[in-house]
C-alpha cells in the first residue's frame, strides 16, 4: 500500500498540471488520482508496491537537472519530490511500454488483456518467439501478495526464470477464498465460483456454505473458518466481522478495477457481448 507517511505535502508538476501531494506518495498514485491513465499489471491498491511489470514506467526530470536530462522510473515505486517534472505518455515512455508488452505478448500469446494493451502501444505481434502455451501467468504476483493479505499465504512462486510459476504447493492451505483469481489482471487462475453448490479452484473442490434467510453464499466452509478464527485472535465479534471481511475482499476487487486500464477491461468486455 502506497500511502503517505506523512502530513506534508511536496508540490510537482504532472503532464503540465500543478498538484500538491502527500510526502511519500507514490507518482502513479498521484497520477491516478488527477484522473491520469497510467496502466499497470503488478500494481495494486490494496498490496505493497512490487516493481515487477515496469508497464507504469514514467519519464522524471528533477530541479537543478540539465533541460534535456530526463530518467525513467517505475511509477509504483518512486515517491514524489518537491519540483518533481513528470510525463507519464511521452514518446520516451511509449516506446518503453511498447518493450514490456512486446515480451508480454510472447510470454503469454492466449492473453487478450496483454494483446489488446499491446495495440495500444502499437505492437499488434510480438516481436520475440511466442511462448507454446495457454497460461495467461504474466508472474506480477498479486495473487501470492493478496493471498497473504486475505488468505492463508497458499499460493507461492515456484521454479526460476523463464520457468518461475505460481501454484499452490500445500493444497490444505487454500481456503477457497477466491481473491486470488479476482484479482489476476489476465484472468490466469482457472475456478468456478459456484457450480451446484460447489467451488473449484486450484485443482480443489470446496463446499459452500449458504445464508439461510437471503440464500446468498458466504464462502467456504474453510474461509469462514479462517475469519472466524482471525477475528477471535483479534478479539472481535463473530459473525459481525464476516461482513467486514467479504466488505474487504469487495474493496480489493474494486480497487482491482481502478489500477487496471478501464479501457481495454470495456473494450474486452463489449467484444465478449
Ligand atoms: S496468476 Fe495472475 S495474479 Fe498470479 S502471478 Fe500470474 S498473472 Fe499475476
Ligand atoms: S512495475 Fe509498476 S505497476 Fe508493475
């Protein structure tokens, strides 16, 4: 979570437009909240920053640097500075975002979050040798960080380099909570949601339990167990703290939405009609 340490603030210019922002902030979230389309994919409002993606990668120029010295950073992870000069679609930019997609493209040709995110860099075929698979895994692991935050830190990376995958190495530890596939910008992680009763996700199968009056569903038995618990080790009110936390899985989601680039999530979703 990228938020400000501090009640100072620093003022910096962003695409031109003054702001005043809180110490600490990260750019991209000061971007985002002048309503500036920065896209990211291991961004997440909810999680520590990662750095991983380097798709939010904007251009910075500091007091005192010559005219025509500027630098690239990671948005998610650089804080703004007092006299801060940021461009965050410059032509510097797009051709770096166009790198990342590029390799995106290959690394997960079935992806048409990345292929649709790519021709908006102008890479319509990647230029690498495509990768012979479906996975849509991109590796910007939100699911491991919100698994931890949510769950019960089932979901781990395995392997290394091109090889690296995610999975769920002790199957006893996932709950079924199904934050992680909400939350997975390019729809990677297979599960049905409710299927006669049941869910599947990790190549597990959950029961669900129901709310007796309104029919809604809960979750799984083993997720309400695992709330229950936290909230008893934390001396809250049982089952009050069950709506807070179904509140919290709903708030991850939502703020899914806004760090994904609303544009392509409705341009895909008009194509699926
Ligand atoms: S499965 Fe989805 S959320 Fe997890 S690392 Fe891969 S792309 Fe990211
Ligand atoms: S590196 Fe910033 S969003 Fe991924």
């Amino acid at each position: 979570m990228s938020e400000a340490k501090t009640n100072e603030t620093v003022h910096l210019t962003i695409d031109g437009r003054e702001v005043d922002a809180p110490k600490g902030a990260m750019i991209l979230d000061v971007a985002r909240g002048m309503g500036i389309d920065v896209p990211s994919l291991c961004a997440h409002p909810g999680l520590e920053p990662f750095g991983a993606c380097r798709l939010c990668v904007v251009e910075i120029q500091k007091p005192g640097w010559d005219d025509w010295y500027k630098q690239l950073v990671t948005s998610c992870l650089y804080p703004v500075e007092e006299g801060l000069k940021v461009w965050t679609d410059s032509d510097e930019v797009r051709q770096n975002r166009s790198v990342v997609l590029d390799l995106q493209m290959a690394r997960v040709p079935e992806s048409d979050y990345i292929r649709e995110l790519g021709r908006q860099y102008g890479v319509e075929k990647t230029s690498y040798a495509e990768r012979d698979t479906k996975d849509t895994c991109i590796m910007c692991t939100i699911c491991v960080r919100a698994c931890e935050a949510i769950g019960r830190s089932a979901i781990a990376t395995l392997s290394r380099g091109p090889d690296k995958y995610v999975d769920v190495p002790n199957k006893d530890a996932c709950i079924g909570c199904l934050v992680c596939a909400s939350l997975c910008p390019t729809d990677a992680i297979p599960f049905t949601a409710n299927d006669n009763g049941k869910r599947r996700i990790w190549d597990k199968e959950f029961d669900l339990v129901t709310d007796e009056r309104t029919g809604e569903v809960l979750g799984t038995p083993e997720y309400l167990a695992h709330v229950q618990k936290r909230a008893e080790g934390n001396g809250l009110v049982w089952p009050e703290t069950l709506k807070q936390e179904s509140a919290k899985v709903k708030r991850y989601e939502y703020a899914r939405k806004l760090s994904r680039v609303a544009d392509v999530e409705d341009r895909l979703a008009d194509e699926a009609k």
